[in-house]
C-alpha cells in the first residue's frame, strides 16, 4: 500500500508560508491617523513656532559657541514628538533634554573611537545602540537621540562642547515652547507618567490594576503610551460597551413577572399579611381585566394609620389592618380606600435608560410594566434597576 500526501496540504514551513498571507502585507498599510482638521492644525501650528522660536533664540546666541552649528536636524524629529504625541512617555522634556544630550555625548565618544576601532560602520552601530542603552537606563528614551548619536558620528564632531551647544540648548528651548504651546492648547505637558496612589480606590480598581500589570509584564514591548493613559483609555471603552448594552436593554428583559396583586375590594389585613409573606415593599392593585388601578406600598399603610411620630407604632398599624367586620367602619377596610391611584407604569418595550430619571428623582421604588391592552404583565424594582446595571458593568457579576 502506497502512501501519497493530500494535495491540500503544504510542505513549506509555516514561518515561511506566513509572508504569503494577506495579514502579513496588510502590515504595510498604513492606520488612518484618528483626529480632526483642528487638532492637525494644532500640531503643524506647534511644530512650527517650537522650531521657530528655538531656531531663532541659537542664531543669536551663537556667539557663545562660535564656529558651531546653531541648529540640529534631529530636532525636527523632538518636535513632532512633542507637539503632536505630548502625552507620550518619548516626549517628556527628560526625554528629549536628556536623550539628545547623552546620546551626543555618547556619539562624540564614537568618534574618538574610530581610531581604535579602525572602523567608522561599527563606530557608527556602537554609537546609536549605546546612546540607546544608556536612555533606556536612564529612562530618557527619545527616538531622536539615536540619530543624534549617528550625526555625532558621522560629522566627525570631537568637541564635547558640540553636545551643550547647540543639541541641549536646542532640546531645552524646544522643551519650553512646548510647555506653553500645549499647555495653552489644552494639552498637558509634561504629561504625568506615573498616576498618584490613591488609598482609597476601590477593590474594581485595584483589580483592573493588578490585571493591567499582568498583561503589560507579558506584552513586554516599549509602548509610546503612558500606563496610566492606558488605564483611563481600557475605563472609558468599558464604560461606552456599558453604556451600549444598557441602551439595549428594554423593560421586558429585567421585569419581574412573577406577580403578586391585589384587588380593589381586598382587605388590609389580608394585603398586609402577602407584603410581609412574600417579603415585597408594593402590590399592584388590578381590575378584573387586570388592568393597573393602583399600587398599595408600606408607605400607604403607614400614612394611613398615620404614623407620624414612633409612639404607638405597634398599636396603630394593627388597629389600621385589623378588620373591623361591621357594615360601617371609621377606618379604611380594603386596599382601594388607601392605594396610591396616580401610578407611573411603562411598556414591555420601553428601554430601561429612561426610567433610570424615575427611580433616581421622583421618589419611584416599583414601576408596573404594561403589554398589550394595557394588561399588567410585570413590575420593575430598584433592585432590578441595580443588578441591571452590574451586570452591564461587569458580565460575570
């Protein structure tokens, strides 16, 4: 018997047949950069006059080093990070005073070392990748630095000097007109990196912490967002996803239908006894087409035996529920004499959002829910309100 390998199955490596997908050049398309026309305004506007402004302060100030350039081309490269991505950790003005500077002393050294190395490529490659050793060390990380060091190298720069004029008199101006612009612009700089501890967060958010923590120490990549952005970027999403489900949620999905009502003709004594039996707080009152006609809470017993005031409190709430068994009365007898009659009901359809202004403002505990014919088919509490919106906050609640 002769074995033969099925057409449909390919004997090329799996890494190898990976650049062949269409995932893999979708990598080269580039992502639609999420702002608007004014924010874009904003940041060619900054750009411009950091440049600007530090460009025409060193021109004047060149007599300090003279024979020195005035201005270095990677500072066009800080400037982008500092006036469009302010929030970023690259764009901290530790970041790009302490990255440019250390990494053009760190390629001022290289060139010293070309002579050892008798070879400017590897001067070169040793220059950029120590500048990014020492910012990664030092924690002033700054992708501009990294041509800092090259230019250093390949100029053939020596002098020390070169690295406090122009590059950290360049990097500090540029930093200043920063903090003005954007700030000015409403954008904080410098942007807070690490978020202030607070004692009194909750056991959410201290949870959503530790999860964060866990998930960056596996990611264990460089992210040009701060984690403390990235905490308020993953709360917001949360909330507009629980802001969408609630909005899809409608009364007929969270009522109660397992009903306990009462008539109009029902005695006290005997509404008074299903409240406490059946532990609730409200009885819808119906008709015989049970239609609502009413809602008879605690609260109506209490104004009724007119408790006001805790003395007698026993007493009078029995005397109100007992039944008095004679043709005329001095009391109320049954429900429909001290049920409340204005009742606030909505529709199966009716989406639960909008009765959230009834709970929350107007004194409402139990809102009847009403189908076809005006018939009562269910009733939502405070409590349905609530566990309604755990568990849109959290699904496994």
């Amino acid at each position: 018997m002769t074995l033969t390998r099925p057409r449909n199955v390919s004997t090329a490596p799996k890494a190898a047949a990976f650049f062949f997908t269409r995932d893999w050049w979708r990598g080269f398309r580039p992502a639609r950069t999420r702002i608007n026309s004014r924010e874009r305004l904003r940041i060619i506007a900054g750009s411009l006059l950091g440049i600007f402004v530090t460009a025409l302060l060193c021109h004047l100030g060149e007599q300090i080093a003279p024979g020195l350039p005035w201005l270095v081309a990677p500072l066009g490269a800080s400037a982008v990070l500092v006036y469009a991505v302010p929030a970023s950790p690259m764009a901290q003005p530790w970041n790009v005073v302490g990255g440019n500077t250390l990494s053009a002393l760190v390629g001022i050294a290289g060139v010293h070392g070309v002579h050892l190395l008798g070879s400017p490529e590897l001067a070169a490659a040793l220059g950029v990748g120590t500048a990014i050793a020492l910012m990664l060390a030092l924690r002033c990380l700054h992708p501009p630095g990294g041509a800092t060091a090259l230019m250093m190298v390949l100029g053939g720069v020596s002098d020390p000097m070169h690295a406090f004029f122009p590059v950290m008199i360049n990097s500090a101006l540029l930093v200043a007109v920063g903090i003005a612009y954007n700030n000015a612009t409403r954008r904080t700089y410098p942007h807070t990196q690490l978020a202030a501890p607070s004692p009194a967060a909750s056991a959410a958010d201290r949870q959503l912490d530790a999860d964060l923590d866990a998930v960056l120490a596996r990611y264990n990549q460089v992210l040009d967002v701060s984690r403390d952005d990235l905490k308020t970027l993953l709360a917001e999403t949360r909330l507009r996803a629980y802001d969408r489900k609630l909005a899809e949620v409608r009364c007929a999905d969270i009522m109660s239908r397992d009903l306990v009502t009462v008539e109009f003709g029902t005695s006290l004594e005997e509404a008074w006894a299903l409240l406490r039996e059946r532990r609730i707080k409200a009885l819808p009152v119906v008709d015989r087409h049970f239609r609502i006609a009413g809602i008879v809470t605690h609260a109506d017993f209490m104004r009724a035996a007119e408790l006001d005031v805790y003395t007698g409190f026993d007493e009078k709430l029995r005397k109100l529920v007992r039944s008095t068994r004679s043709v005329y009365s001095e009391k109320p007898e049954v429900v429909g004499q001290i049920m409340t009659r204005n009742v606030r009901v909505a529709s199966m359809e009716r989406r639960l959002v909008e009765l959230v202004p009834l709970f929350g403002s107007t004194g409402h505990h139990h809102i009847p829910i009403i189908g076809d014919g005006g018939r009562l088919v269910g009733i939502i509490t405070q409590s349905d309100l609530v566990a309604t919106l755990g568990k849109a906050i959290d699904p496994a609640s």
